[in-house]
C-alpha cells in the first residue's frame, strides 16, 4: 500500500486532512478507524507465524482447502467479510464528522463495494483509485478462468464506475480500457501513476566499471503473479554459457525476494557457474542498497494474449535509482514507460534468442563504457510521490468543484 501511504504522507501539503478506514488485521498507530475483519481470526488460527506477532510483510499465507474454498465463494474477494463492521464504523464517522469526499483504493476489489455503499449512503462525491485493472488484466488469474464470476465483477466494475464522480488509474493503459468499455464516462477517468519518494541525487551514481555486468531483480516471479516466470531468462542464461562459458565470467544476475521452490531449482546450474546469485528475502534498506550496485535492473513480467496495463511499482524505484532498466515481458505499459523514458531495453520476454541478443547489446556496451545512466532527471520529476499527490488533489478539487451540496 506505498501508494496511498504517500498520498497520506503528502495530502496535508496540498490542503486535505485524511481519515484512514481500514481493517483490524493489519497494520499499527492510532490515528486509523478500524474495522474488525473475520478474515484476521482465520490467519490466526491457522498461520503460526501471525499467531507469534510477526510481521505481515515476513508472512506468506499457504494457500490451502479453506483459502480456495473463500475465494471462489465470496465476491469480489475474501475481505467482503470486512464490509459489514466498515459500513458501519464508516458511517457513522461520515454522519458525526464533517467530510467533503470519499476516497477507495483497488485492490482489494471489496474497498470499491465499500466506498459504492457509503457514496449511496451519503451522497458524498467518490473518487475511486483502481491503480490497476480489475476486469480487463486482472491480478487475480481466478477471473480468467471462471466466466460467470468475470461476469459479476464487471457488473460490479460498472456500478462502482457509474456512481463514483471520478476514477483513477494507475497507467495509460488501464485508462484506455476503461474509457473503452465504460464509454460514457470516459470523462471521469484520471491517469495518477505510481511512483518513488525521495531525491535520486542522493541515491549515488553507477557502480565502478569492474568485474562482470551485474544485473539485478528486486522481487518475486510466481508469488507476485502465477503466471511470471524467471525461466526465460535462465534458459538465455543457459544458452549463452554452452555457446561460450566465458559468458559465466561476464554476466552475474542476483536475484534479491522470495523465490519457489521450483524458481530455486531451475536456478541451481547458474548458481553453480557464478551466473546467478539468489540473495533471498532481505529488508528493503538492504534490497535498495543491492539495487545500488546493479550496473542494469531487471523486471520481468508475463506475457499476455492483450496489451499488459500494470506496472510493477518497484519499476519506478528503477527508474529513482538512474540505472538502465532490462524489461522482459509482453506490449503493454512496463515497455511503453522504459522506451518513452529513454530508461533502458524492452524485448519480449518468450523468446530466449531475443533476451540473449539483449544481454549481449547490454555486455558490449559495458565492457566499452558506453552504458546508459538511466531516465533524465526531468523525465524522472512527474514521477515522485510529491508530485503525484498534487496531482490526486486537483482531482479532488476538480470533485468538489462539480459537487452539488448535500442535503
């Protein structure tokens, strides 16, 4: 939740004074309202781990018979049992407190529930963050695969678009589908990207021109998305080793998240040869300080039969770090962003040939120094948190502008 938290962080900058609604399951503080959730007794009983008070974020719920059986039962999503205790807590502060707007954050796709339910309740105006695609790319590959249930959350995708009075996405892309499907309030729609916090000149520069191409990915493959895969780039790896094994002394990939089981054994060869080195789950002051010495940075997303309208979030931390960024993926936003930027290579990340090619351009370059210092710094500034938040208020203002008076 980077994003909202940013905007909480910035807001009072631009005018807005914030009330956080949110459930009893996470997080600390007590400046929030908070909602009990049922979902949070369940991660109780059956996550030893949440039992001994560790943090969420150190936390992979296994998914078992109890966790399937929720998602395919409750709609949109399994914190649906949040919304009864919310529209209560949260009403009742909207009618005791003076408010101008209600503002809902997607996913999960039951906050978009909550905040149709208040706006029917007070009338207040709404606006709602839908960051990424809910129905035309969705995260959730459950909505592929089951059509009645796509079915009901576009009904839901098309109330919530319907009543709020302005509906934010994240990218480009998620914005072209929405002003597509929902044609006839197009004019709602509001691109407010993500993006970083802090001052890139203060991140340091390119690392020493010394020892091998050090390429490095920040995060996780199949725990972000089942469908996201390291294998692709394992295989080029491969490839380029058999075709000449000096290629062990010239690229070394680190891999910094949780990885399968399965990722770690595909991994095992290149481990073996200095390729690749998995520097596991770390502390993020850790993981941006081994981003620090990465001379190229990684992300690796599917491909999709459509064009990709999410951009993993820690693309911009790339993008903070000026460093050359290696996108392997599909068309879509990631590629757009890396290429209107100037901030690196994008190529499609099915074909081994082509992120062997890749790899080979990006080593030549190095080795003649010759590569690229990343996005401009110009180009970087619509980016920042700050920056973005600004943009969230006029939205806002923009709101309350059209706003009739409640009764």
């Amino acid at each position: 939740m980077a994003r909202t938290a940013a905007f909480l962080r910035y807001l009072p900058d631009c005018g807005y004074r914030c009330q956080v609604l949110t459930t009893s399951a996470f997080g600390g503080g007590n400046d929030v309202l908070r909602a009990w959730e049922p979902l949070s007794l369940y991660r109780w009983l059956f996550n030893r781990q949440v039992r001994e008070g560790q943090a969420h974020s150190a936390v992979r719920t296994r998914r078992g018979v109890l966790s399937r059986l929720g998602r395919a039962l409750l709609v949109p999503d399994v914190q649906i049992s949040w919304l009864p205790a919310a529209f209560g807590r949260g009403l009742r502060y909207l009618r005791a407190n003076r408010c101008d707007l209600i503002y809902s954050s997607f996913p999960p796709a039951s906050a978009h529930v909550l905040g149709l339910m208040l706006q029917r309740a007070t009338r207040l105006p709404w606006v709602a963050d839908f960051r990424d695609s809910w129905i035309f790319d969705p995260l959730d590959t459950y909505l592929e695969r089951d059509t009645t249930r796509k079915a009901i959350e576009a009904r839901i995708e098309r109330s919530v678009v319907a009543a709020a009075s302005a509906v934010i996405v994240a990218s480009q892309e998620a914005a072209d589908y929405l002003c597509t499907a929902h044609a006839q309030h197009a004019d709602k729609v509001r691109v407010v990207s993500n993006g970083f916090d802090g001052d890139w000149n203060d991140l340091g520069g390119m690392p020493a021109h010394s020892g091998p191409l050090r390429l490095v990915h920040a995060g996780s493959f199949s725990y972000s998305h089942p469908r996201r895969s390291p294998q692709v780039l394992f295989a080029a790896l491969e490839r380029l080793r058999r075709e000449d094994p000096r290629w062990a002394e010239r690229i070394n990939v680190v891999l910094v998240g949780a990885l399968s089981e399965e990722e770690q054994a595909a991994a095992f060869s290149l481990q073996d040869s200095g390729m690749v080195h998995i520097a596991g789950v770390v502390e993020r002051a850790e993981s941006l300080a081994i981003q620090r010495t990465a001379h190229v940075l990684l992300v690796v997303d599917h491909v999709r039969p459509w064009t990709s309208t999410n951009i993993p979030s820690k693309v911009y931390e790339y993008l903070a770090l000026r460093r050359p960024i290696l996108s392997l993926g599909g068309s879509g936003a990631v590629g757009r962003l890396v290429t209107e930027l100037g901030a690196g290579m994008h190529v499609r990340g099915d074909d081994v040939e082509a992120v062997c090619t890749v790899l080979g351009q990006l080593y030549a370059a190095y080795e003649c120094g010759e590569l690229s210092e990343g996005a401009d710094e110009d180009a970087l500034r619509p980016f920042h948190r700050r920056a973005l938040t600004r943009a969230l208020a006029n939205c806002f203002d923009e709101v309350l502008e059209r706003a009739e008076p409640c009764s």
